[in-house]
C-alpha cells in the first residue's frame, strides 16, 4: 500500500487515481500530449494551472472540449466533469470584440470590404500575445513552400467534402455563399499569420492549393476556374485588415499606412517588398516608446563593457520592434543608426537583427548558396585573362593544394 506523508506529521493512506491523457490544441499547427499521472485534475481551475505549468501557456485562456455526442463541435468548457481520458482539449488564447472597423484605405466595393462583420470564436485574429519573459509579439515563420488549406469548421468541411464527391463523379461546381464567406474568413486568418500584405504570387500560391484540395470551388468562365478566388482573396486580406486595425491592439505595420494618418496617398507604401517576415512588428506586450528609449540608453552603456554579450543581445532582441519603428518610419542615415544603435553593427547582430526580420539563418543561407554557385564560379575566374586572371590563377593553384593535402591527409588516416 502506497502512503503519503500529511501535515508533517500524520500518515494517511494514498487514493489510487487512474492516469489519463488529454490531447491539447493550440492552433491548427500546434498539438501535443498532455500526461496526467494522477489522473484528471478535480477541479477546472487545478486542469489549467497543469496545462499553463507544462506548456507556459500565459495566462487568460479559456478551453473548450469535444462532444462526440454533437459530431466533434467543440464547445465551452464549464465543469470538470466534461472532460474524459483520451479526449481533445482546444485551448483558445484571445477571444477579439471586432464590432469596430475602421475605414479602410484602400478603394474597394463596399459590399466586398463589409462581406462579413465578425469571426468565429475559432477564427479570431491572430495577433498572438505574448508573455512577459517574451521580448516582442511578431512573426517567426516565413511564408511556406507549400501552402497548407488549413481545416474548416464542421459543416463547411461536409459541404466541401460532398462537393468534392460531386466534382468527381460528373463535374458539378460547388457554389455555397456560405461556404465561400467561411473559406475567405480562414484563409485570411492564416495568410495573416505570414504577412499583412501578400504578393499577388502568394495569393496564387493560396489559391493553387485551394483548387487542388478542394476542386469543386472550380469556377466557370476562366482559363483555370479560379480568376474570381484570386480578386475575393485580395479583397478579404483588405477587409481583414480593416478588422484589425478597429481592435484595440497596436499593429504598426497596418497603422503606418492607415488613411487616417495621411492627408493624400503616398507614392510608395511603407510595406514589405523583399523577404521581411517582421517589417514592422508591435512593441512588447506592457512596453512604450518611452520605456523602449530608456533600454536604448541602457544599451550604450552595455556595449562599453566587455563580455557582454548576453546582456546586449537580450537588450537587442527587446528593443527590436522600436528599431523598426526608427528605419522604417524616419529613415536615418548610415551615421545616425551607428550614434544610436552601435550594436547593430557587430557582426553577431548582423546575423541576429537579419534573423529576426526575415526569420532565416544569414550564415547558413550564405554558405548553401556559395556551394551552388562555386562550380560556375570557379568557371568563369579560370576563362579569366590579363593581370587579374594572372592573380585569380595563382589563388585557385594555392587553394588547390590546399585541397590536395587535406584529401592525402584523410587517405591516409585510414576513413578511405
């Protein structure tokens, strides 16, 4: 018999509990396992300090479980008594009052940019907040190679899955207003987790995949049936946009080029136009520009002192956001970003302040590219004439040799 010591000082025997599982969703990309050894917590405030403890789930969320008994619809979480061993969880972060919308500035039909004026509980915006040991709240995902259609909500997902049928078996269209509001909605929660302003190659790429998951949303009159998904995407990125800005949530990236704050249109949009991921992200959850600009003051001193580094790359990864503000709002000089970030120009955060905008590792981007050019290059240094062939020569004879000692030393130890 198992005991447990009590109060310091009585023994009472232990309760047998039988361990349970629960499966937990985050998003439509984040699942995982929860264990429970002790079985199901008591109480459903005992589940969310387990789940939030586990997997540092910050505060004020809400979960939502599924009922077998209603097709595998989730619905609010109230009493303990719902939740089962080997049962799904949804943990839903913010939920969003989207009941005001700015006007957008873009010129569209009415009817398109006010198509829909709210979302779904499981189609809230998603600005995620993060927690206070987070430095800032933006992007750490490139757009794909591959775009995922991501999943719909129970009854859409049967009327695509018999239009689909449908499709295959004499070719009939699909054509559901309700249908393609609900489709438009998710894709846009979801190309908005990528980027706030898509490339007409992205939105290609988005209705590409739409076409060969779900070929019944196939439309006639075009040369591949998908021309009008391509304009109600762009359309709904707009209206999407429109919604966030009308939250009370700071999202530089939309306002810096909100119609509010402009008295005419500008030549050129303050928007992504390379491989910026975070363009202009906001600043932490709780922080000012002014609390911002003392951490920049903090980091003059910092980059004085020697071994330092830590200290000064947590300071750099924190003040991000206000540096984006800086170079994409002002536009300083070379000089000027030099006086106040001095940092910026090590070489560690030049990596650094490159992975945090465009989420790629510079070094080992670099390098694969140099190993797929090097054969073309060596080609054309070699057809190389006159004095710089002459010292190109003498380079590729000396990095040769180098070569070849290295290859004998290997031979020799005996690898081949």
């Amino acid at each position: 018999m198992q005991w447990t010591f009590f109060f310091s000082s009585v023994f009472l025997p232990a309760q047998m509990s039988t361990p349970a599982k629960l499966r937990i969703i985050f998003d439509d990309h984040t699942v995982h396992k929860l264990l429970l050894p002790s079985g199901i917590p008591s109480t459903l405030q005992d589940l969310k300090l387990v789940i939030q403890s586990t997997f540092s789930t910050p505060d004020g969320f809400t979960l939502m479980y599924q009922d077998v008994e209603f097709g595998g619809q989730f619905f609010t979480l109230t009493s303990i008594e719902d939740v089962q061993d080997m049962g799904t969880l949804k943990v839903v972060q913010v939920i969003l009052n989207l009941s005001a919308v700015e006007e957008e500035d873009d010129n569209l039909p009415e009817s398109d940019v006010m198509s829909s004026t709210s979302l779904a509980s499981q189609d809230t915006v998603l600005l995620s907040s993060s927690s206070d040991e987070s430095p800032a709240s933006y992007r750490s995902r490139p757009w794909p190679r591959q775009f995922d259609i991501p999943p719909f909500s129970f009854e859409i997902q049967l009327l695509l899955e018999a239009g689909n049928r449908a499709y295959n078996a004499n070719g009939t269209l699909l054509n559901n207003p309700k249908v393609t509001r609900s489709v438009l909605e998710k894709l846009a929660e979801i190309m908005f987790q990528y980027t706030a302003y898509p490339t007409g190659i992205q939105v290609m790429h988005v209705v590409e995949a739409l076409a060969e998951k779900y070929p019944c949303l196939k439309e006639p009159g075009s040369f591949n049936g998908m021309y009008g998904w391509q304009q109600r995407i762009k359309y709904k990125m707009t209206n999407y946009r429109a919604k966030v800005r009308g939250l009370q949530i700071a999202c530089p990236e939309l306002e810096v080029n909100s119609s509010r704050k402009m008295t005419s249109r500008p030549k050129g949009l303050k928007r992504p136009k390379k491989a910026e991921v975070n363009y202009l992200p906001p600043l932490p959850h709780g922080e000012t520009k002014e609390t911002m600009e003392e951490e920049r003051v903090v980091l003059l001193t910092e980059v004085k002192k020697t071994n330092n580094n830590k200290i000064i790359s947590e300071k750099m990864e924190k003040t991000f956001p206000y540096r984006r503000l800086e170079v994409v709002n002002q536009m300083p000089a070379v000089p000027d970003v030099m006086e106040r970030w001095p940092a910026l120009f090590y070489e560690s955060q030049v990596k650094e302040e490159f992975k945090r905008i465009t989420t790629i590792n510079l070094d080992r981007t670099f390098l694969t590219k140099m190993d797929f050019y090097t054969p073309k290059l060596l080609t054309v240094f070699k057809t190389k004439g006159g004095t710089s062939g002459t010292k190109i020569k003498s380079v590729l004879e000396s990095l040769n040799q180098v070569g070849t000692v290295h290859c004998t030393s290997f031979m020799k130890g005996g690898v081949l």
